[in-house]
C-alpha cells in the first residue's frame, strides 16, 4: 500500500533528485534519454484524441453516423488495452529499446494504412495497428528509467517521471485542435497520415540516443525471468475483451446471447493465468497487491469519465452546437491545458491522496455542469466546463502513475505499467459504447444530458473509491510482491 510524504519509496525518489550537497540533481537523466521516450510516449495519446473533432467530418465523407464511428475510438483501445500488458511484458523479457524500435515501425505502417484507407473497414483496421504500435512506448520508457536507475544505483527522480505524465497529456491538448486543424485544412486523411513523420522523429532520436541491451538484475529488482510472453493468455485476453467490446458497442440493441459467451471466456482465461508459473496477466500478484488492483479500478473509472467528456462533448460540439471541427479543438483546448498545468504541479507533490480525492471531486463537479450545456449555451461556460474536467485529469494521471512505479512488484514495472494502460483504454472503450448508445447517429442535448448523468454516478463511485483507499492514507507500508 501507499501513502503520501511518509511513503518510503517515494522519499527513495524525492532523494535521488539531490545530490550529497543537496544540490538538485537529475544526472544520467537528461536530454538525450527523455527526449525519445517523450516522442515515443506522445503517440497513443495524440492519436486517441486527435480523432475526436474529425469523428464528424468522417461520419458525413463515409456516410455512416456517430455509433459507426465510435468503433474508430473502440478499436485503437481494444488494441491498445492488450498491447500495453504486452508490449511491457516483451519489454521487460527482451529489453525496453528494441520493443520501443519496433512499436515505433508499426506507428508508421498504420499511418500510411489509413492515410489510403479506402472505407472505414480499412480505417478501423489502422487505428487498431496504431494502438499497437503506439502501445510499446510508455511500458518500453518505464522499463527503461528503471534499468536506468539501477545502472546510476538511485530511483528515477520523481519530475522526471511527471515529464512523462506531461508528454502524454500536452499531446492529448493539442490532439483535438491538431485533428481539427488538419481536417479543415487538409482533409481527415492527414490524421493518419501526420504519423509517419512522428513515428520517423522519434526513431531517429531513440537509435541515436537510447542505450541498448537489458539492465543487469539489482538486488531490489532481483533476477530477470528468461519467461515466455504466454501466446495463449494474450490471445485469450484479446478475444474476451474484444467479445466484451462487441457486445458494448452494440447496447442500443443488446446481443444478450454475448455475455455468457464473455464469462466463459473470463473464466477461460483466469484458469489458464492461475495455471502459468509466469502468466501475461499475474491474477495472483493483483490478489496479494490489492493496492495496486485498487490504482487500476481507480484510473479506469477516472479515464472512463473523461473519455466520454472528451469524445462525446466535441461531437456535441460539432453536431448540436454548429461549431467547426477546428473551432470544437480550440474549446476543449482548455481542458487539456488544465490538465497538463495540473499534471506539472502533481509531478512536484509528495503525497498522492490529496490530489486523487480532489480529482474524483472535480470530476463529479464537472459532470453537474455538462447537465447545464444546451445548445444555446454561451461560450464561456462551454469552456469551463472544459477546465473543470481537464484539472482531474491531469491529478489523475500523475497521482496513478506515482502509484504504480511505487506498487509495481519486483522485475516487473513494464508489464505494470502496461495493465496500467490497460485499465484506462478499457474505461475508454466503455465510454465509446456509452456515447453509440446516448447519441445514435447524432449528437442531441437530450443525449448529452444523459451521458453526463451517468458519468456523475460514476464520478461519485470514483470519490468513494478513492476516500475508502487504506493505501492511500499516511503512515502505511507499500507491500510490493
């Protein structure tokens, strides 16, 4: 469990920014290390948003409606939601720089895919490569801050892993105006296509600038598993997740026959996982690390409201309001930018509780307003309600992310990194089903008022969550097994 300034693992980190005379100190840290892993860390999240205020200029080009676009957002979080467990267990078996390379090869391919998409088939099937691509770079970069701390033999300084937190939500704040902008100007071909020269960018920096190889074990770290990445429990997780999405997606009409066929998926794969030594998901680490299962309920619920406010209230935007896609980017900018503000002051926090109660607090705040949005409403609390959401979402993201590098057990900050990921891609695939199933083929007030109370219920379950957390209270120990 964890708890705030008492924390003992956090006081390792907050130490490891100084030196012996105290002076501030992020040596072996710097420039060339970060600068590709923040590269690389800026693709899953530019391209879960910046699809958001193109949804609509899609929908009218490909003549289908808002539920039929909503699988563009699904499909790069179903992905994505099996990609990151993966990509940060090959990362912690293979080594974190040769899966960073890889993920960063695919990124491209999936740009020049929908680039030349000719239906939305086609599109559905490159925003699903995208997440898999995309999903390499976090889990990959906390592997290799951690092998990085071992080599220097001090924890990775707390800032520098806000940097990460900050990277992910700045590119989340330009996505929306990025998307919008290039749709108006260029078509929304160019969200596809503007990968390949990300994806070049940051190839070049991290074949340049990344160390190779996999870290020597620590005594904290213990010795690395020559493991399998078990084939069998990825494909298994895949299906079930993706039969779950299926059934999600389809909520106006319910294929009721789905969900038993999800359990006894469920049960398939939670079988086969009890029986591995070394399994893709550890079901009995997140048994005995109840602090971090409960960091994973918490980041998924937060990120399910948010993704719905993201994707649903731009379409709203758009579709009931009359803005432009560029002119629906620049109102939610402040969300965004709130967000990054707040994930730079969270980078600098001791303490996790406080700022992870206030978020679950803002979010429910935010929820009240979006029951006040009509389309009539004026500009300015449009755009409030845009920074009462995106303040949560930057506490969010850094207060989590602390507590995962803090829970994570022993050999295996990749893979915890990833299921990380994981729960918050499958908060967003819920919300996609959510916004299918309130807005049909268009976006109403009437549809946006009920996706705003459901998100308030939820945003109520996230506060007492977060307020009933034993670990996050001060003065407890963090088991980490």
């Amino acid at each position: 469990m964890i708890h705030d300034a008492s924390d003992t693992r956090q006081g390792r980190v907050c130490r490891g920014t100084h030196d012996r005379t105290g002076t501030r100190t992020t040596e072996g840290f710097g420039a060339r290390l970060i600068t590709p892993l923040l590269l690389g860390s800026v693709l899953n999240p530019v391209n879960s948003t910046m699809i958001a205020t193109a949804l609509a200029s899609i929908g009218a080009d490909l003549h289908v409606g808002a539920a039929a676009t909503a699988w563009l957002v699904a499909s790069l979080y179903v992905a994505s939601a099996v990609g990151q467990p993966a990509m940060g267990r090959l990362a912690d078996l293979l080594g974190p720089r040769r899966v960073f390379l890889s993920g960063l090869l695919l990124v491209g391919a999936a740009g020049v895919l929908g680039a030349l998409a000719p239906d939305l088939g086609w599109l559905i099937g490159s925003r699903a490569l995208l997440g898999v691509g995309t999903s390499a770079a976090y889990p990959a970069a906390m592997a290799l801050l951690r092998a990085q701390s071992q080599r220097l033999g001090r924890e990775t300084p707390r800032p520098v892993l806000g940097l990460l937190s900050l990277a992910s939500l700045s590119s989340a704040a330009v996505g929306p105006v990025l998307g919008g902008l290039l749709a108006a100007t260029l078509g929304w071909r160019a969200i596809f296509a503007v990968n390949v020269p990300l994806a070049l960018v940051a190839l070049v920096t991290a074949v340049l600038w990344l160390p190779g190889g996999k870290p020597r074990p620590s005594g904290e770290e213990g010795p690395r598993r020559s493991a399998s990445l078990d084939p069998l429990g990825v494909t298994l997780f895949a299906v079930t997740l993706t039969t779950a999405m299926v059934f999600l997606m389809g909520l106006a009409n319910p294929r009721w026959w789905l969900l038993p066929l999800v359990a006894v998926l469920a049960a398939a794969l939670a079988r086969w996982e009890l029986r591995r030594p070394q399994p893709f998901i550890d079901l009995r680490m997140l048994t005995r690390n109840r602090a971090l299962a409960t960091t994973y309920l918490r980041h998924g619920l937060a990120y399910l409201i948010i993704y719905c406010v993201m994707y649903g209230y731009a379409q709203w935007l758009e579709q009931s309001h009359g803005f432009s896609s560029f002119a629906a980017g620049l109102i939610m900018l402040p969300m965004s930018v709130a967000a990054a503000v707040c994930s730079l002051l969270g980078a600098r926090t001791k303490g996790i509780r406080a700022p992870l109660t206030l978020a679950a607090a803002l979010l429910v705040c935010g929820s009240a307003a979006l029951l006040l949005a009509y389309r009539r409403t004026p500009l300015a609390l449009l755009l409030l309600v845009a920074v009462l959401f995106g303040l949560p979402q930057g506490l969010s993201s850094t207060g989590n992310q602390a507590a995962v590098y803090a829970q994570a057990p022993p050999g295996g900050t990749g893979a915890a990194a990833g299921l990380q990921r994981t729960a918050q891609y499958i908060g967003a695939i819920t919300a996609a089903a959510l916004i299918g199933l309130y807005y049909g083929r268009r976006a109403t007030d009437a549809g946006l008022h009920a996706m705003a109370a459901t998100v308030a219920v939820l945003g109520l379950a996230l506060f007492a969550v977060t307020v009933a957390d034993r670990a996050l209270r001060p003065g407890l120990p963090t088991p980490r097994k």
